[in-house]
C-alpha cells in the first residue's frame, strides 16, 4: 500500500492478532484471526465472505473480552483467506467505545500489542 492511501485513512490502524467471528445473517459462524484493526474496520485472516455481505464482527479486546459489531464486507472473494469489513456507523455503541478504548491505549503508547 502506497503512502497516499494511508494518507486517506480516517482511523489509525493497528497490527494485531486477535480471536474473530463473523456472522452472516442465517449462516453459520465462521472464525478468524484480526490482524489489522482501526476505529472504522478491521482484516480478518482466514475468513472468507463475499463483497457487500452484511455481517456482525466479534472481536476479542483482551480484558475488555468479545465486542460485537455490525459491518460491511468492503473486500473478500472466496480464495483469499483474507477479508476486510468496515464497520457500520450505527454499531452498538458499547463495541465501539470498547474498540476505541481498547485502540486509544496502543496508539501513542509503548504498551505491547496482543
């Protein structure tokens, strides 16, 4: 990824690795690794769902445990391994204070990432 899109984005984005599961409406859960997170969506390694899919992200925040999300499939195509989503603007809001809390102590800080 080039500097000018990273320039672009509205949320710093951190590295992590992290417990995941998505849901689509009606299907079954499927699991995953977080492995780049920000205030606004997250990379999930090893779950494949396609472009567009409405699905509820649950993310593991170390103590502040699973928080659940409401998110678009912004990238990921069956074969990747990999999927990005964007998180709704409507998210529960107790997900989303926790994924700022839980981002806000890692950006700027010598805290060691999970």
């Amino acid at each position: 990824m080039d500097s000018s899109s990273e320039d672009r984005r509205e949320h710093p984005r951190l590295n992590v690795d992290l417990p995941a599961r998505i849901r689509r409406d009606g299907e079954k859960l499927v699991t995953g690794r977080a492995v780049d997170l920000s205030e606004g969506g997250i990379r999930i390694a090893g779950a494949e769902l396609p472009t567009d899919s409405q699905v509820t992200v649950e993310i593991e925040l170390e103590e502040l445990g699973w928080q659940r999300l409401t998110a678009e499939v912004v990238r990921g195509e069956p074969g990747e391994g990999e999927m990005a989503a964007r998180f709704a603007a409507a998210a529960a809001s107790g997900g989303r204070q926790a994924l700022k809390d839980f981002i806000d102590r890692y950006i700027g800080s010598s805290a060691r990432l999970p």
